[in-house]
C-alpha cells in the first residue's frame, strides 16, 4: 500500500477472485458468490490500478507468488500484505529492503497505531 491505497494488477485481482471462490475458502469464510462479487467489486473501487512492467523475476519458491512482489514494485509499496509471509519473502541476491512484507495483523497494528486516528 502506498498512499494509503491498495496496489492492484489484472493478475493480482484475478487471483484473489480465484482464491474467495474456491468452495472451501468460501465455506471456512462463510461467503456466497454474492459476497465473494461485493468484496471484488470493493477491491475495484479502492484499488489503485498498476500496470506491471516485467523487467526482472523475483523467482519465489511458488511462481505464482511472484506477482505480488511485481505489483509492490511496480506500484512503490512500502508493505506487502502476507498470509504466510515465508511464502512471499525475498531471496537474499535481489536486496528488497524497501518492501515490508508483513502479515494481515501486523500491519493492522501498525495502522492503527500510525494512522487509525487520522480518518476518525
């Protein structure tokens, strides 16, 4: 996030649809299709559209984690947002220390405790 707005790609949005709609994801959140097109239709509206541009792979263990290590790039994030921040984290050759890669709640503390306040 930057500005206090949520980078988004094609690839990106297309994979958190991907992820909410899959039966057991949408069993364990408690979501119907209905919700699962609020919470995208949301993401739309706050996202900040980025176009990435392929100039260098950060070649994670999972490929297909590599998107979002390109959107934070691409869009100057200061944190990537991490379930599992192992998944995500950079191999020590490509020297990212600009990007903060943290988990949900860690960066919600860290919002709260920096900005919460701000938007009351």
């Amino acid at each position: 996030m930057t500005g206090h707005k949520c980078a988004i790609s094609v690839p990106v949005f297309q994979e958190y649809r991907d992820v909410l709609s899959r039966k057991e994801n949408m069993a364990q959140l408690r979501l119907n299709g209905e919700q699962v097109e609020t919470i995208m239709q949301f993401l739309a509206t706050v996202g900040r559209p980025t176009n990435v541009v392929y100039t260098w792979r950060p070649n994670l263990r999972d490929e297909g984690d590599n998107m979002f290590i390109d959107l934070a790039r691409a869009s100057g994030s200061e944190y990537l947002i991490a379930g599992n921040t192992r998944d995500v984290m950079l191999d020590v050759d490509l020297k990212n220390e600009d990007i903060r890669v943290v988990t949900p709640g860690a960066f919600m503390n860290h919002w709260r405790s920096r900005d919460e306040y701000a938007y009351a």
